[in-house]
C-alpha cells in the first residue's frame, strides 16, 4: 500500500480528506505535486484533523500503536507545515510581482529634463 507511484492528476480539486487519503498512500509524491493538490484544496485546510482521524481509528483497531500515531502525526504535520510554506511563498512571490509591475514607473530611464 505505502510507496505506490502516483498518477499526476493534482489538477483536480480536493476535498482536505481526499488530500489525505492520497498522502497516505502515495507519501513519496512530489513537494511540487502536493503544492498543486493544495492550490486546490476545497473547503477549509483540515488536514491535521482528517490525518488524525484516520490514524486514530488504526490505533483503535491495533493496527498501529500509541507511539507508533504520535510518530506519523509528527511526520504528517511537518509534510504539512512545509506545503503550506511554500504555499505562502508561492503567493507572497507573485504579490510581490504584481506590486513591482504596478508600481514601477513606466518612463524609467527617461529624465523629465530631455
């Protein structure tokens, strides 16, 4: 089940569980391939919530154990913590970009004496 290869079908939208379900799944995708999934993420970011919900019906089940969920939680939440980053320094780039173009004078290089 771990370590499958991925289909790069991150162009479609997300719901936070189905974002999860494919971590799970597929932990060896790509920082650039999550980054997508996240640009698409529907609804409200619950990923630490719809992990943890997962992960704790596999403690309720015995498949895993108490120290064995804190481990992954910490994992999980670190892939996350880091998405989101990139996420955010995605988004401040491109406000950057934007701010440049409407703020730079366009007759740059030209003095108003000539």
């Amino acid at each position: 089940m771990f370590g499958k290869k991925a289909k790069d079908n991150f162009n479609k939208e997300w719901t936070s569980f189905e974002f999860v379900q494919h971590l799970i799944k597929y932990p060896d995708t790509s920082d650039d391939t999550f980054l997508g999934m996240y640009e698409n993420l529907l609804g409200d970011d619950n990923l630490e919530k719809d992990m943890e919900d997962y992960w704790e019906l596999k403690v309720s089940e015995s498949i895993i154990d108490q120290q064995e969920f804190e481990k992954i939680k910490k994992a999980f939440k670190q892939r996350f913590e880091k998405i989101r980053k990139i996420d955010q320094t995605k988004k401040d780039a491109v406000d950057i970009a934007k701010w440049a173009v409407t703020n730079t004078d366009n007759t740059s290089g030209v003095r108003e004496d000539e």
